[in-house]
C-alpha cells in the first residue's frame, strides 16, 4: 500500500477504496481490532470494508488488522469538509 502525506497536518496516510467506490484517508499504521456489532469503534479493512470494533481488546481476541479513519484523527479534518 502505497503512503502519502495529509496535507493538512503533515502525518502519513493511506488511500483505501471503501466497497462502495469512494477512496478514504486512513492512518497510515495499522491497528489491531476486534470485529464487535455495535462496537464505539470504526475500522477500515484493507479490502475497503468499514466494520464495527473495539481497539482495546487482548490480543488473542483480535480478529484483525485495519486502518482507522484520517478524519477522526486529523486536527485539521474540518479543513477539508464542504460547506452546505
């Protein structure tokens, strides 16, 4: 997977094709999740599923490694949103 940079705040991020069609700026280092229905946490696959988890479980309960979402963590997010 290819790394670029967040204009905005200077931190390296990835482009992940969501399974509806549209590119979505994740964090560039993965993260281990736990796949949880109705989970407080979001996670993007590397095959651009978008799933409810938790982050702090224990690690022999991880289902996997993803990708969190860039607007949740950019301090600059607001910067990018269209106006309405």
């Amino acid at each position: 997977m290819k790394t670029a940079v967040c204009k905005a705040c200077g931190k390296p991020i990835v482009w992940i094709r969501t399974t509806k069609g549209k590119s979505m700026p994740c964090d560039a280092n993965p993260v281990a999740y736990k796949e949880e229905r109705g989970g407080k946490e979001k996670i993007v696959t590397p095959n651009g599923e978008v799933i409810s988890c938790t982050l702090d479980a224990r690690p022999e309960e991880m289902t996997g490694l993803g990708y969190i979402s860039h607007w949740s963590t950019c301090p600059q997010a607001n910067s990018f949103r269209k106006r309405r």
